[in-house]
C-alpha cells in the first residue's frame, strides 16, 4: 500500500545520527518520510546495545501511510538482556483501514533465562468489513524447571451476512510429581438455516492415576 501510495512526483527525506559511549554502548537512529499525489509515508528505525556481559540490545521500526486508497501503520520492537539470567522479547503490530474495511494484529513473545525461566507468546486479530467482522486470539506459555507448567488458549469468534459462530480450546499442563493435564473445547454457531453448539473436556491427574492403580492391583 506505502509503494502503490507514492507514485511520482515525490518529495523525500531521510536523516541518520549514530553515536558511541565511552563505556562501550552505540546507538543509530534513522528516520524518513515521503509526500507524492496518492499519499504520504514516514519511518523511523532505531537500534541501541550496551557494552558489558549483562549488556542490553534492542531494536525498534515503526511505519506509517496515507493515500487513496487507505491508511496504514506498523511497528516491531525486540530487545535481549545479557547474562545467564538476561531474556528477550518481541512485539509486533499492525493496523490498517480503507473502502473495504479496517483491522488490526499485534504478536508479542517473552523469554526468561535461567534454568526456572519460562516464555510466552500472545497473538491477536480483528477486522471488519462489508462482508462481516471477525477477532482471532491465541496465548501460549510455558515455566521452565522441574515443577514449570504450560498452557493454551486459543478462540475465534465471526458474523457475517449468513450468521456467526464462535469456538476456542483450552489446554494446560503442570509439570512434577504432582503434574496434571486438561483439556477444553467448544463451539458454538448461528445461521438462518439454524444453531448448534458442541463441548469437550478431559483432564487428567497423577496422583488420581496412582491412587486408581493401586486399588485395582490391591
């Protein structure tokens, strides 16, 4: 959309500054933007890291545009923290709107180091148009270590013109002697020609196992 919104003529500017600190850190900026008949854009990038082991280093870039046909905008950012101990994260999103309708998205994941660190991840959508709305989400996470967990999370939900229906799914683990498991699913639907919804769940115990086990083998 940015390179079909800036056709010829176009007015362009870009400027750079880069530094570096005595104790070991440098950082570059670099930012930009251009202005044709179909529309106008801009963008910046940044990137800094400091010196040492336990340093920290990151990165950032963002855009945005206009024109005829819509407007739109974006960004990333990740960083990473040095050491045994240090963690990294991520994030991502978008948005957008034109004739046919609007949406956005966004995406985020974490990491923890060490041996008890754990990690995440959340991603999610929404849009809407002439033709119906929808949203979309899905989030994950998991504990490091011996006794660490995980779970999943995930739904989606739609209507359009011909109805609109909804499901998600659940599922989580713990970890340890102690650890379990579950499981959830269900749906659900709406249309002119009728509805209907379904469920399904599970779960499962160790020490239920182990207490089942040992009555049945006396």
């Amino acid at each position: 959309m940015a390179a079909g919104a800036l056709a010829l003529p176009l007015i362009i500017g870009a400027t750079g500054v880069a530094s570096a600190q005595s104790s070991g850190g440098s950082t570059y900026q670099q930012s930009g933007s251009a202005a044709g008949q179909h529309g106008a854009a801009s963008w910046y990038t940044g990137v800094s890291s400091q010196g040492n082991t336990d340093g920290v280093s990151s990165f950032e870039m963002g855009q945005n545009w206009a024109g005829k046909y819509g407007a739109g905008s974006g960004s990333t950012e990740a960083s990473a923290e040095g050491g045994d101990e240090g963690g990294s994260s991520y994030n991502q999103s978008e948005n957008w709107a034109g004739k046919h309708g609007a949406g956005s998205s966004s995406t985020e994941a974490s990491a923890e180091g060490g041996d008890k660190g754990g990690s995440s991840y959340n991603q999610s959508e929404n849009w809407a148009g002439k033709h119906g709305a929808g949203s979309s989400s899905t989030e994950a996470s998991a504990e490091g270590g011996d006794e660490g967990g995980s779970s999943y999370n995930q739904s989606q939900n739609s209507a359009g013109k011909h109805g609109a229906g909804s499901s998600s799914t659940e599922a989580s683990a713990e970890g340890g002697d102690e650890g379990g498991s579950s499981y959830n699913q269900s749906q659900n639907s709406a249309g002119k020609h009728g509805a209907g919804s379904n469920d399904t769940s599970s779960s499962t115990n160790q020490d239920n196992q182990k207490g089942l086990l040992s009555g049945l083998l006396g």
